[in-house]
C-alpha cells in the first residue's frame, strides 16, 4: 500500500536555525509532491508542490523543496525559521490513477523558540 | 470571500445522535474531499465527489454518508455518533485530477 513517511515527529529550534523536514514516499508510479502547513487551530495551507520540471521548488514563506525521485523523498527546507513558522507540517502525496487521493504523512510539529 | 468555508466550526453532541457537516466552495472546482484528522493530526481521506459522483470511499463506517446536491456543495451526515468520531473534519476541493487541493477550516467534532 501506499505511503508517506515523515522522519520527526516534534522539531525544536531557536530562530536563526536552518530547518530540513524529511519526507519519503512508497509508490513506483507517477505522482505529485506537496507540503501543507497548519498553524495552530487553522486549516491547512499549500506552502509548495512539484508537479514536474526543476525538482528544486520554492514555495511560500522562504520555504524550498527538493524531489529526488531515486530516493522517493521530498525534503523541506528553509535556511532561517522564524517564531511565526511553528507550525505542524505535513507532507503529502497525490497518486495519479487513484482519483486524485491524496496521502499525508504523519506530520511534523515545528516549534521555533524566540 | 472564502473559497472552501464549512460550517458549524464547532460541533458538541451525545453518542447516538445524528449530525450533519456541510461544506461549500465557490472556486468553481469539480471534485470535492472529506478528510479526518484524529487526535494525533493524522489525515486521511473519507471519501471524494467528482461533479455529484462518489469517486472516492475509504472503508468508511457507513453510518458517515456523504451528500452533493451540486458541485459547489458536498455535506457529510454521521449517524448513530461514537466517541471515536471525536475530530476535525475538514473539507477540500479542486479542478483537475492532479491538481492542488484546496482545504476548508475544518469542523472540530467533539462527541460526548
């Protein structure tokens, strides 16, 4: 079956800090790549997505991705957090011939200290 | 001019009771989604409505059905509530088969 896989569950870090979320994917076939950021008790929003082209992809926020389709994974990364980026992240793939399912993964809750 | 808007925000009921979530989006897409999100934020998706046609059902108890007068609209009905129905529900739509969705703010159902 399909699935995603985020590798942390709760990231700390002081501003300033560079942040890399990991993501990994189970499925050979053609599919879309996104994150999805959910600030405390808000609904989800598109922070990027790769659809095709560069697998470099910068998003909103300072926010850029890179898909590395050898390694099924499409890591999130930001060279300097700010206190308005805690958040939970989640990553988050739509499979092609299957209706345009999307599958989260577990999410990452981000919590950047002042 | 909110694009994916669901109502009520928040929802407190008894176990046994029926209730109903609805939700509208005024982008003009296709293909609507219910998702749930449990206590740990995992989301998975309950089921998906293509023009007024279910495309989309994820084993899902069938005391939840979903509803679509028309493609703007997709409301969701739960009978019979358990307590392991506590969670946000949230809504999502979009226009092409591969395309972004797009993500409502969600109904926090808290069953009693």
């Amino acid at each position: 079956a399909q699935s995603v896989s985020q590798h942390n569950h709760h990231v700390i870090l002081s501003e300033a800090a560079s942040l890399e979320l990991g993501c990994n994917y189970s499925y050979g076939g053609t599919v879309n790549l996104f994150w999805y950021v959910q600030y405390p008790g808000q609904h989800l929003q598109l922070l990027l997505k790769y659809f095709s082209g560069d697998p470099l992809v910068k998003g909103i926020k300072g926010f850029e991705a890179e898909f590395i389709k050898s390694k099924f994974s499409f890591n999130l990364r930001k060279p300097s957090v700010q206190w308005s980026d805690t958040a939970e992240y989640f990553c988050a793939v739509l499979i092609y011939n299957q209706g345009g399912k999307l599958i989260f993964g577990q999410g990452t809750e981000l919590s950047v200290k002042p | 001019d909110t694009a994916v808007s669901q109502t009520p925000k928040y929802l407190v009921t008894q176990m046994g009771n029926d209730k109903s979530i609805k939700c509208e989006q005024n982008l003009g897409h296709d293909t609507m989604y219910w998702y749930k999100q449990d206590s740990k934020k995992f989301l998975k998706i309950m089921f998906s409505y293509n023009n007024k046609e279910l495309i989309i059902n994820e084993t899902v108890p069938n005391r939840f059905s979903p509803k679509s007068p028309d493609k703007a609209h997709l409301n969701l009905h739960i009978n019979s509530l358990e307590l392991g129905d506590s969670a946000v529900y949230f809504c999502a739509s979009r226009t092409a088969p591969t395309d972004t969705q797009y993500f409502g703010p969600g109904t926090r159902l808290t069953v009693l």
